[in-house]
C-alpha cells in the first residue's frame, strides 16, 4: 500500500472544490488526486505509475479532461493564491 500524501485536512479544502459528478465518473476523487500528485512529486512517466492507483492510461485520461476543463487550475489556485 502506497503512502497517502493528501492529508484529511487538505481533502476538507479540496472537496468544495471538486467538479460534481456527470455521467461517467471516477470511484474515488481522493484517489485520482494522489496519483496525480504521485507523478508530479517523483517527476516519473505516467507508464510507471503505481498499479494501486488504477490504469496508468485511465488516471491520465481523467487528468487531460480535467486540465482542459480548469478543474486542476481551480484546486492549485486556492493553495497559492
């Protein structure tokens, strides 16, 4: 089991925050978020990430939309801003 890196704290900020759900959607924001931060803390491709977060290609995918959607922007800007 990977270790989680986003607190209970933090995931209480993040959750306002978050898209609601339409139609297809991911089983777990919280773990979707992890393994993003989990390619951008080790800098490694998406290949590699871990099979505990699910389909590399999956949790990428779901990453694109989200960029391009402004979701991930939304969520950085509350934390640096």
């Amino acid at each position: 089991m990977l270790r989680e890196s986003i607190t209970d704290e933090i995931w209480e900020k993040i959750t306002p925050l978050l898209p609601a759900p339409k139609g297809r959607h991911g089983n777990d924001d919280r773990q979707f978020l992890e393994a993003v931060y989990w390619v951008l803390r080790t800098g490694a491709p998406w290949r590699d990430l871990p099979s505990e977060f699910g389909s590399w290609k999956t949790v990428y995918n779901r990453y694109s939309r989200w960029v391009k959607k402004g979701h991930l922007e939304k969520i950085l800007d509350f934390f640096y801003k």
